[in-house]
C-alpha cells in the first residue's frame, strides 16, 4: 500500500513540476534517455531491498532508515557537484539523521 501511495503521488507531481521548471518545454535530449533507464533501476533495486527490509523489521524503524538515502543524496552532491553548503542544508542534514536515529529507537 505504501508504495502504491507513494508512486501515484510522484506521478501526480513529477509531471506538473517539469512543466513549472521547464516552462511548459519538456525536452528528451540524450542525457535523460540515458540516465532514466539507470535511474528506473537504481529505484527498483531500491524499492526491493525495502520490501525484503519491511519482511525482517518493523516498518517504524526500516522506513526512516531508507529516507536515510535522501541525506546520503545531499551529501553526494555537495561533493561530487560542489554545490554550495548553506545553514539551512547542513540543519536539514543535521534533523534527518536526528530524526531517523530517534525514529530506529
């Protein structure tokens, strides 16, 4: 069911948010063709290592954990991207992994 929640809501709003972001001109051009089937996979293998950790632990404990990778995205593209750290990114970071530590307990 959660799954199924979350993924029709992500089809509601992925569309609409291309739309606002690219003003109103979606464009296939070969990096999304490329990086869309990797990412369909990445997100598969993903949404399956959750399922089997919602078979062996408590859905309180395995949900924050797996959020755990948006944190791990931040950090990877400070890095990798050299994006720019600002206070209101390193108190996010900062209450994710507060709240996933407090959330496991």
């Amino acid at each position: 069911t959660y799954l199924l929640v979350e993924t029709a809501i992500l089809l509601a709003i992925l569309p609409l948010m291309a739309l606002i972001t690219e003003r109103g001109a979606i464009s296939l051009d070969s990096g999304v063709l490329t990086y869309a089937p990797l990412s369909g996979i990445t997100i598969s293998i993903a949404l399956l290592a959750l399922m089997y950790g919602l078979r062996l632990g408590e859905g309180s404990t395995v949900i924050p954990l797996a959020r755990l990778g948006l944190a791990l995205a931040t950090v990877l593209s400070l890095l990798l991207l050299h994006e720019q750290i600002t206070w209101s990114k390193a108190l996010g970071l900062a209450l994710t992994v507060a709240a996933v530590f407090l959330l496991s307990r």
